[in-house]
C-alpha cells in the first residue's frame, strides 16, 4: 500500500542529487508545485545549461506525492548520444530511490527497484519496464526507437511484441522530448496522440498520455503549443546562478575564408593557437564526419610532433559507435573534463565533434570552434562551452566562401550569417553569444529580425497527419503484409532527405558449420554431406534466442556501408589465411529483425550458394543494404575506436562470444552462444537443461545441432540466456520444461 508524500519540496534536493548548499532553481520548484496540482505545461522553454533533465526527477517527486499525473515517463532525444545526460539523471534517481525508504514506499516500490530504460549502460532498451503496467517507470529511448513503437511498428522488436509496445506506450504515459524544435513531425505526431480523446465523445477508461516539450530555443514547440510556454520568472533571473549561466561571457567572432582557403587548415589553425596560453579544453564542431575526422588527424598529427610532455590530447565525437565504443568514449571525455563540474585541465584538450555532441550531452568547454550552421544548432553548439559562467569563452565561426549559385538549400549561409549578426555587439566588436542575450534576441525580436532568425532555421520536413484508418492499419501486428500499412518513417521525421541508415552488428559463431578451408582433407571437420548448411528454420532459432540487441548496433549510413563491405572484401581476399573455419558471410534482417536475405562477400567462396555482395554493382548494393539491419560472420573492419576500417583486421569485440559486463556484473546483451562438445546423435537435450555455470546465471536457452560426422557424433551451437531476462513474449510464459500442476498452483 502506498504512502503518498506529505511535502515532495523536501525531497527535492535529494533527487536532483545537489551537493550540499546548493538549492533546487526557483522554476524547478515552481514546476513541481504546477505538476502535484495536475497543471502539466505543454512546453517548457528553458535555456540550455539550465537543467531541463531535472524535470524527470520533479515528475518522479509528483507521482510519489499522489498527484494526478501520468505513471511512466518516456524521455525522448533525437539521437543516441555517446553521453546522454538523461541517463545519468535516470540511473541516479533509481539509486536515490532505493535508498530512500519513503520515496520507495509512495512509489508503491517497497523492495523493487524503479524501472528504468535507458540508451546506455546495463539498462539500454532493456523490458523491466514492461513487467508492471500499473507500476511507475521511466523510459529513455530515441525518436525512432520511441515512435516505431508507439505506432506498432517497433524497430527490431518482434511481431508479438509490438502490441504490448504500443499498448504501455499509448497510454498513462508523460512524454517529455528534449529540443523538440529539432523534430517537428514527431512532436506533432505526439499532440495529434495525446488529444486523441479530446475528439472521441465516446467515454474511456484508458489513462491518456501527455506532452510536455522541452526547448532552449522556442521555435516549432511554443508554435505548436496550445498554451503559454513555462518560462523563467524574474525571481529565476534574479537567482545568482542562474543569473551568472545566462550571463556567461561566450565571444562570438565571425571569420571570412577565402574561395581556395581550406576549412580543415583554418580550423586546425584557430584551435591550435589556443596553446600559446594557459592549459584549455576547445570542442571544434564540423558538420561533416569526413572533415571532422581530417581536423582530428591533423591534431594528432601536430601533436606527434612535439615532445611527449608538451603534448595534449585529441577526441574525436561523431555518431555511428556501437554502445560499447560510445562508453569508452564517454570516460574519455569525463577524464580530459569536457563534461560539465570539472576542474582545470593539466595540458591542451581538442574534442572535433559533429552534430552528435550539440544534444544531449552536459559538454562544457573552455573555447570553440565551429563551422557555420543553422541558427537552431549554433544555439545548441553555444550551449556547450563556458555552460557554467566560469570565465571567458573565445568562440570563433567560419564562414565559406560564398559560391554565388543558389543551390535550393536553405537556409542559405547569408541567413545564418545574419542571424548570428544580430546578437549584441561586445566592446571589441565580437557577437554576444550568452544564453541571456540569445534568449532577448528571440522572444524580444522585432517583426524583420522575427523573419531573419526564421530563415535561419531549417525548414521543418513535410508530414502527414495520423489518423485513425492508418492507425487501425498498424494495429494488425499478426498480419506479415498489409498493403494499406505504411512505412511509420515520414510521421517521425517527415518526408525529409537524410540519408539512409544501416545498423552493422559484428557476430563470431553463426547457426552452421562450413567446410573447413583449414582442413579440406579431415573429413571430421566438414558438415554430413558437404556444402554448407543454413536452414532458414535453424537462422529463425538463432535469430529469437540471440536477437540483436541495442548495444550491438553501429548505425552508419548506407553508403557508407556499401562501400565499407567492397574495400573490406578485397583487405580480407589480401589476408594470407582465414581467422575462421567459413568464410564472411552477411546475413540482411528486415525491421522485425527476421532474416531477409543471405549473402557470401567473395565470388568462389565456400560459401558460393550465396551471392557475393561485394561483387554487384554499388547502386544495388546500397539499395539491398537501406533501412536494414546486417548480421555479420567472419568479419573484422572496425577500428578499435568503434569507427568503419576497410583495413582493420583484427576482429572486434562481439557480444556473441563474451558478453559485455557492465559495472554492476550484469551482462548485456543477456546471451552468450557457444559451441558444446560433440554428443552422439541420437542423444536428445534435456528436456531440463543446466548451463555449466548456472550457478553464476547463465542457463541454456537454445540447442541448435550444426553438423553430424561419420560417426553419428554430433556438435551443438549453444545459446545461454542470463537469468530472469526473457528473450521475447511468449518466454515469459512459457516454461522450458513441462511442469506439474500442483507446482504451478504452488507459484501461482
């Protein structure tokens, strides 16, 4: 029975995590007394640095106070960012709860922990949350991984699964999207669910979800918003640490290059100067990853050249890292203190990032340098140096050359050059960039300066509007096709441009064993009839024990896959001899994550049945690879700092063969696969298997036979699921065993 908190104003400097003599900001505590009373705004327009996350833990103090607000949170950002600082907040007040007993009681959680799903971390995209509809939870995910499953799609999760999905999703759910200026189509999509029943006049009982959106910078939210932002008040303004962040000294200097001049040199140029003086931490954003791996080059380069204690270090942060990489870099960052609260660096720091480091992420740099973008996202990059008013930050913003051809693409560099112009002028003539003054220049702006900053932004995408046929098209999950079920992508982000996507995922034991290429002569080593064996039926096991899992995924564009697999093809044809006993093999998955098609990479391989995918033409190639999700065997090609390396041929980590331990000792991905030493044939699995660790937790989920030789011996392929972690739907109610009915009555 719960408990509800008398006061939630007293606990909220513990669940904001504030050291000592620190205190909650006036608009924090004022939005905790807005949500106890049911008053839920449908925007907030709070400046960056300000701590918009602190809104999970108010919604968290307000649901343990009893008030009539929704019980699940889902925290949605735009992109999976190497340091989410959601994540941190989420995993910190599931620590907080569990140790503060009234908190654990209100929330009805007495000796559960607060579910949680995150983007990083032991807790990514995990089903805790599912176990208890009526229970309290917080939900972190991206745009995609959010909306596919609310619209019964759910990327990579299985048809079975997609209506409980959409049903948790639909429903008793706050949503709270961070910088919804930067996905419009999403947002919209969020206010056309959350009204849905204001246009029904039918009754019901279903508990409606909510929409609170989060901005630094207005824009498509306050638009879009049915109600007056939650703003600052003047008792925040007055707030001497408020005061200070907004006023942080950021001097804006616009620099001109020349038609020939590179912008790679300038940049490298401009950071490197910064080590004539004390010790500092620059972030150098470029839009491209190209160019902003070239700038990190050049650094590193620069550096060689230096003895070894006047050298600093370099960071590069771009999108396309696996969960593994993506922590790794994550305390790369902590440690050279480009996250916000650290104290002063012992030698020069460069972080080159692109636009994964402008959400999301808590970065607080000493200086920056930037390239010049749209308005929406030179507020966000400002947002990420001098974020706590310590000091003087030297921001510098190069402007290219202008081509004089109008190429259609807006908004054109002169817009964002102008909208950066009309920030207040310092003394010696730099561009005031202060979230104070950006904050006047937006909501004080005259009719033409309104006009300006508007084609400085980018144009939101084209989308289409929901509505019920297309819904109830959706919600027939048990359907494989359906011809009036459309793709759900252009109600996420619109009929937008951006190139498409493909997640690679690295795997060491596939479900078959190919002839040994070592050992063509050791008839014991090749499977009972020569060739090679996949059976779809063997795949669709592999595939729903082992599913891919979050942390697996390196998401990259197509095209840069497509070329990846032809440059790597021809690194592996060079190698002398193979690392394993088949050869690469690249197994394509659909949205579901069931195998779709199969491919060899070599023409002549063992593997001939398949077709090589690195000899058709790249056009094809690229159209077979969009939007999927490839399984791949046999295959090396990632640096050691998570990045595509045709050259690279020392195999990566892969989750298959050592599943990754996160700090807590909990494995993630929940399987591991193996192989088991050979059996005689006619010997069944038990009906009861143990894992040979079991104790530890592992215990056996799947037994897929690979190969029988001439002696009717047979060998297995082993998939050991970790305790307790159910692999899809039906085994949570399924047993592996059969079980009496007496001793079901006794659990039930």
């Amino acid at each position: 029975m719960t408990t509800p908190l008398d006061n939630p104003q007293e606990w909220l400097h513990g669940a904001l995590r504030l050291d000592p003599g620190h205190s909650p900001f006036p608009w924090q505590a004022a939005l905790l007394d807005r949500l106890c009373e049911g008053a839920i705004p449908s925007a907030l327009d709070i400046p960056t640095g300000l701590g918009k996350t602190a809104t999970i833990a108010i919604w968290l103090l307000a649901r343990a106070a009893g008030a009539p607000v929704p019980r699940r949170l889902v925290y949605v950002v735009d992109r999976r960012a190497v340091v989410d600082q959601a994540t941190a907040v989420a995993m910190g007040l599931r620590e907080w709860v569990s140790e503060t007993p009234e908190v654990e009681k209100a929330l009805g959680l007495e000796g559960c922990a607060l579910p949680i799903s995150t983007l990083r971390g032991q807790f990514v995209d995990n089903r805790e949350w599912l176990e208890d509809p009526a229970g309290p939870a917080i939900v972190i995910g991206t745009v995609d991984m959010v909306g596919s499953r609310l619209l019964f799609e759910g990327y990579g999760t299985s048809r079975k699964m997609r209506p409980f999905y959409a049903g948790m999703l639909g429903s008793d759910c706050l949503y709270a999207v961070d910088e919804s200026h930067l996905v419009p189509p999403f947002e919209a999509l969020l206010r056309k669910a959350t009204s849905w029943h204001d246009d029904v006049d039918a009754p019901t009982v279903v508990p409606r979800c909510r929409l609170m959106s989060l901005s630094a910078t207005g824009g498509h939210a306050e638009s879009a918003a049915a109600e007056e932002p939650f703003r600052l008040s003047d008792e925040d303004r007055a707030h001497p640490e408020i005061a200070r962040r907004l006023g942080a000294d950021k001097r804006v200097h616009l620099r001109e290059l020349g038609a020939d001049a590179s912008l790679t040199d300038a940049m490298v140029d401009e950071a490197w100067s910064l080590r004539d003086g004390p010790a500092r931490r620059c972030v150098i954003f470029v839009s491209s990853r190209t160019e902003a791996a070239r700038v990190a080059d050049t650094l590193l380069a620069r550096f060689g050249d230096l003895p070894e204690e006047a050298r600093g270090r370099v960071e590069l942060l771009t999108g396309g890292r696996r969960a593994r990489e993506r922590e790794e870099a994550a305390r790369a960052l902590d440690d050279m203190g480009f996250l916000a609260g650290s104290g002063p660096p012992d030698r020069t720091m460069f972080l080159v990032a692109t636009a994964a480091g402008e959400v999301g992420v808590d970065l607080d740099a000493d200086d920056m340098v930037s390239d010049l973008v749209a308005w929406e996202r030179m507020v966000q990059r400002l947002g990420r140096v001098n974020r706590r008013g310590q000091g003087a930050a030297r921001v510098v913003v190069f402007v290219e050359a202008a081509s004089g051809k109008d190429d259609g693409v807006r908004p054109t560099p002169q817009d964002c050059r102008l909208a950066l112009e009309a920030l207040p002028t310092n003394d010696d003539g730099s561009r005031d960039g202060s979230p104070g003054a950006i904050d006047r220049v937006t909501k004080e702006a005259s009719p033409e300066l309104t006009a300006t900053l508007a084609r400085a932004c980018t144009p939101p995408p084209l989308h289409p509007e929901l509505n019920a046929a297309t819904l109830e098209a959706w919600a027939m999950t048990s359907l494989v096709e359906h011809t009036g079920r459309p793709e759900v992508a252009p109600w996420l982000r619109g009929w937008d441009e951006d190139e498409p996507q493909t997640r690679v995922i690295w795997r060491a034991q596939p479900p078959v064993l190919f002839r040994d290429r070592r050992a063509p002569d050791n008839p014991a080593q090749q499977p009972a009839g020569g060739g090679d064996i996949l059976r779809p039926e063997l795949l669709a096991r592999y595939l729903t024990a082992a599913p891919p899992h979050p942390r697996e995924y390196l998401e990259v564009p197509t095209y840069q896959v497509a070329d990846w697999v032809k440059r790597h093809a021809k690194a592996l044809a060079r190698r002398k001899s193979p690392d394993g006993p088949w050869p690469p093999m690249v197994v394509v998955l659909n949205e579901a994550h069931e195998a779709e098609r199969i491919y060899g990479i070599h023409d002549g391989d063992d593997a001939a049945s398949f077709p090589s995918l690195a000899s058709m033409p790249a056009k094809r190639r690229e159209r077979l690879l969009a939007h999927r999700t490839i399984l791949l065997f046999g295959f090396s090609g990632l640096s050691p700092t998570g990045f595509l390396d045709p050259k690279h041929l020392a195999p990566p980590d892969m989750a298959d063969a050592e599943p990754w331990v996160t700090d807590s000792g909990v494995p993630v991905p929940p399987f591991r696969v193996r192989q088991e030493q050979r059996r005689p044939a006619d010997e069944q699995a038990p009906a009861a298997p143990a894992s040979p660790d079991s104790a530890a937790g592992w215990r056996i989920w799947e037994r897929i036979a690979l190969d029988e030789d001439e002696e009717g011996e047979r060998e297995w392929l082993v998939i050991d699921k970790w305790r307790d972690a159910a692999v899809d739907e039906e085994a949570r109610s399924v047993a592996r065993r059969s079980q009496p009915l007496d001793e079901h009555q006794r659990w039930a």
